[in-house]
C-alpha cells in the first residue's frame, strides 16, 4: 500500500456551531477555501425517502455564507455581501477577490477581496465544478442535468474568460478531435501549469488539454470519483472514501487501483469525513483531506 503523508494545514474546530461546510476546494496555488453556510436548519436525511421535508429545507435561504482560508499563516475569513443563494457551491480566487457561484441557475456573483458585490454572470445551470486561474479564465463543468438541458451545460465543460463569455466548448472540441461526449463531468482539474484535466461519464476517459487543444487522452481509463491530483506520472483519487493512487504511464481500470494509506507528520492515520464534496479537494498536484476537525494537505 502507498503511503501519502500530510500536514496539518487549517484547524476548523472552532467554527460556529451554526456554520455548516458547503465546500472544501483548493485555489490556484493549491491553498484550501472552506465555504460554510450560516443559518440553515438541520438537513433532513435525504435518503430518507422525506422529500416533503428535505423540499422544506432547501427552500430555507440561509444568513450568510462565508469563507475560510489561510494567508499569511493566519486562518482569515470572508462574510459574503447579500449571500442567500440556495444552491451556493462554487468558491475561488477571482483576480483580486473572491467568485461565488449557484450550482444551479447558473448565478456566479464577483466580490471584492472584503466581500462585497461588484457583479454577476451567468455561467450555466447544473455546475459541477467551477475553478479559476490568474489570468482571469473561468472553467466550468456540468453534470447531466446541465448537459441534456438546454444552456451551455450542454457543452460539458466550457471555459470563459473574466466578462463571463465562453472562449472554449467541449462539445464541438470532443467531436473534432475523437473524443467521447461528455454526459455527467465527474471530475476536473486546473492545473496552476496550464493543464486542464477532466475525468467523465460514460467513456470514463482522463483527456489533458493545454491551451485550448487536446495534449493527451486516455481512453476508458476509470473512474477517478470527484476529485483527483496528478503528480509526475501518478493520479491521486478518491474511491469510496479511501484514497488510491494510479499510473499513466499503464493505466489500470480503476478497480485495479493501488489503495493508498494517508497519515500526518508524525505517521498518524488521517481518515477523510464522509460528507461528499466537503471531505477531499485537488488541484494540480495538490491535495487537501477534511477530518472534521482539520484540514490537511499533502506534502511534497
């Protein structure tokens, strides 16, 4: 088995206990945001077969929601301005301050580096990931709701520039280069390096693109969950909540995978929660574990 070692990066145990985690994600340069929502009531257990009651919850508007980050070795914190949104999912670096986006509808807000508002775009109904770059790109993936529907989701992943105008779309790239559509985008990475990594249904391909053009691709390579790092010649993913390591050099189906173990400093076991989309985050080659109490990334 592989050994990954981390550090402890965010202590997050002195949250409010009405603060609840939306979202662990990672900025350009691999740093965690945690973006929580303040003043919603308990979530009904949605397997529960209650939908009247969890119908109830949703439509509850929260307080607030706020960001959690490190600068300059300090936990900091971000209140967004006007931040009632249902489906508020999506948290990045957008130049000098801060991009908060609607999971659904499509409603992405611009703030300042204080939280208040400077505008809005319109970036697509059913996102599944949003992540930014320095120069002011905006990629963005949609699952199949957005895909089969009748936005740019359609695209299956479409990237746009800093006014909210698409300069790339998947849909007619995939078709003339080979590649299979995309139905549901499981999974994207934006490298800091350029790279543009994604991961989907139905194929479960791992395409790379730079600059807007196909670099490589690798067919039927497996599912590699929601989130996943690239180091060298090795991707780091999650599969059901245990991380598992595999090679591009002779990719494995993803049930072959290497399970992979995660500890601290110290060798300690490092055990993710299990809250989807809030337990592990990637970017590049970095990757940030969510215990419930801390947030670790890994080392060098």
């Amino acid at each position: 088995m592989t050994s990954l070692r981390f550090r402890r990066a965010l202590d997050i145990a002195s949250i409010p206990n009405d603060w609840k985690l939306v979202r662990l994600t990672l900025d350009w340069a691999g740093r965690p945001l945690l973006l929580f929502v303040e003043g919603k009531p308990p979530q009904p257990d949605f397997h529960a077969n209650n939908m009247d009651a969890w119908s109830t919850w949703y439509r509850t508007p929260p307080k607030a929601h706020h960001l959690v980050y490190q600068e300059a070795d300090r936990l900091q914190s971000v209140a967004f301005d006007q931040s009632q949104g249902l489906s508020t999912f999506h948290v990045q670096r957008f130049k000098e301050g801060w991009l908060l986006g609607e999971r659904r509808g499509g409603r992405t807000t611009i703030y300042d580096k204080g939280g208040a508002v400077c505008s809005t775009l319109d970036l697509g109904d059913a996102s599944e990931d949003l992540q930014t770059t320095p120069d002011g790109l905006i990629w963005v993936s949609y699952f199949d709701e957005g895909v089969f529907g009748r936005g740019i989701g359609r695209e299956g992943l479409v990237c746009f520039n800093s006014g909210g105008d698409p300069v790339f779309n998947y849909a007619r790239f995939a078709e003339e280069s080979a590649l299979p559509m995309i139905d549901d985008c499981y999974a994207m990475n934006v490298d800091p390096t350029g790279a543009v990594w994604i991961n989907y249904y139905t194929d479960f391909p791992l395409v790379r693109l730079s600059n807007f053009k196909l670099d490589q691709a690798w067919n039927a390579f497996g599912v590699l969950g929601n989130t996943f790092a690239v180091r060298g010649h090795q991707v780091i993913h999650v599969r059901e909540h245990q991380l598992a390591t595999s090679s591009l050099i002779e990719p494995l189906p993803s049930t072959e995978a290497t399970s992979a173990r995660a500890a601290d400093e110290n060798g300690n076991a490092i055990v993710p929660t299990s809250q989807r989309h809030a337990n592990v985050a990637a970017r590049g080659a970095s990757l940030a574990i969510n215990t419930g109490d801390a947030v670790y990334t890994m080392l060098d």
